[in-house]
C-alpha cells in the first residue's frame, strides 16, 4: 500500500537495509508525482524514514519541467527512490513525457533502491492493476482538498452497497523495470465496492500471457538481483488468513 505501508516500521527497515548504509547517509529522494506532489502525502510516506536519521530530497514534476540535467543532479544525489501512491497513468504518463523514466532505469542499473507503495510499486513493473479511473484520485480532487490526507491513497470501501462509486480498474502501463502485472491492495475493496483481488483475477484472463503479482495492503515485495521475500506488517492480516491458509478474496 501506500501510506499506510510507508507507516510501518517493517517497511521503513526493508528500504534502509537494501542501501547497505546506515540511515544517517542515506539520501531518499521522493517522487511524488503519483499525488501531484502535495506535500502532506510527502510527510506522510517519508516520515518514519526522516525519523531513522535519512535525508529526504524531492523532484516535482508535476507542474514543473525540471531539464534533464536538473534532473540527472538530483537522482545522482540518491540512494534511495521512492514513489509515491496515487494515480499511477498521471505519474508513468509524465516521467515518460519527461524523459524521466530513462533516467530512472539508468539509477536502477547502478544500484539505487527504487521503492514505493501502491502506484509506487505498479511504476516499476510492466504494468499494473490501477485504480487510476477513481475520480478521488484525480489532479482536481486531490488538488482542491476532496481527497483527505489522513489516510491511505487508496479509497475506502463504500459502507453499502449503495453507496459504491460506478468507477472501473484498469490495466496501466508502467516503467518496464521488472517483469509482471501487479494488483497492490489485493486484499480490500475500494469505493466502486469490487474486490480488487476478483477484479484482478478477471484482468489476468483478459491478459493470459503476463505474470500476475498480487501484493496485500499491508505487504511488501522485496527483489533483491535474482532473490525476492516478502514483507509483512506485524499483526495485520491479509488474503491469507491466519488460521485456516485458505485464500479469502474478501
């Protein structure tokens, strides 16, 4: 997930651990196009990095045009990148209309930690599992306050049925980084009140040939060169229930 990833210590150790550093000299550098880099969705995801002793930076792109070079200084500055949650084609869309995705695979090559929760972590694979067609999601709604900035970038599930927004998923076209098509929050409902994990499952049919990853709300997936594990929040359940093992979509 996004910032509700970002706000457990679990998380926050992962991406510290994967620099080889200690926290004091690591610098994060924080994209926060995803959310039209608003500075409260910043706080949110790089708080509990900035209290281990890293140095946040930032690149906005959203209503800027940084040169390439600008750009260049800033990701070398980096150990650490991390995408924000929140609409995935506005983010991808830009960087690409930026050249900033070349500049990002280039940091990948080096060995910078590209990391991020929910549209953060879609960007650097094939393609995703998008609420990106959420109209919370969008530039106006999270610009003018609509979308409040308590919780995840994610929408929460309708209380009844009647209230379910008519919005669809999608499949979004990402970074090409990684292998796969991932569905992030594959454990909950949203507003539209589908089940992103059925959703996810009927989108995979419609693209037999790729690799499907669902992530939990509350998981990470770590790859490490040829080596992957998996991240999980402490007391928090997910698709996989703690007793039984048995998968429940709900």
């Amino acid at each position: 997930s996004g910032s509700d990833g970002l706000g457990q210590p679990c998380f926050a150790d992962a991406i510290i651990d994967l620099t080889g550093k200690v926290a004091k000299a690591i610098t994060v550098l924080y994209l926060g196009t995803a959310t039209y880099d608003r500075p409260e969705n910043r706080l949110k995801q790089t708080s509990l990095l900035s209290e281990r002793g890293c140095r946040i930076i930032s690149l906005d792109v959203t209503s800027k045009s940084p040169s390439i070079i600008q750009m260049i200084n800033v990701i070398e500055d980096a150990d650490v990148i991390l995408a924000s949650g929140g609409n995935t084609l506005f983010a991808c869309d830009r960087w690409k209309r930026l050249g900033l995705d070349k500049l990002l695979r280039d940091a990948m090559l080096r060995g910078t930690v590209l990391t991020g929760g929910s549209a953060g972590a879609i960007c650097w694979f094939d393609g995703g599992h998008s609420d990106s067609m959420d109209p919370d999601s969008y530039k106006t709604a999270m610009l003018s306050g609509e979308k409040d900035v308590v919780g995840d970038e994610s929408s929460a599930m309708p209380e009844n049925e009647d209230d379910a927004k008519t919005w669809e998923y999608i499949r979004v076209d990402s970074l090409s980084f990684l292998p796969g098509l991932v569905c992030p929050h594959h454990d909950i409902t949203q507003s539209n009140g589908i089940p992103r994990s059925r959703d996810f499952d009927e989108m995979m049919l419609r693209h037999s040939s790729e690799t499907g990853i669902g992530i939990d709300h509350w998981a990470g997936l770590e790859i490490n060169g040829d080596r992957y594990r998996v991240v999980s929040a402490k007391g928090k359940e997910g698709s996989v229930m703690s007793k039984t093992k048995v998968f429940s979509p709900d």
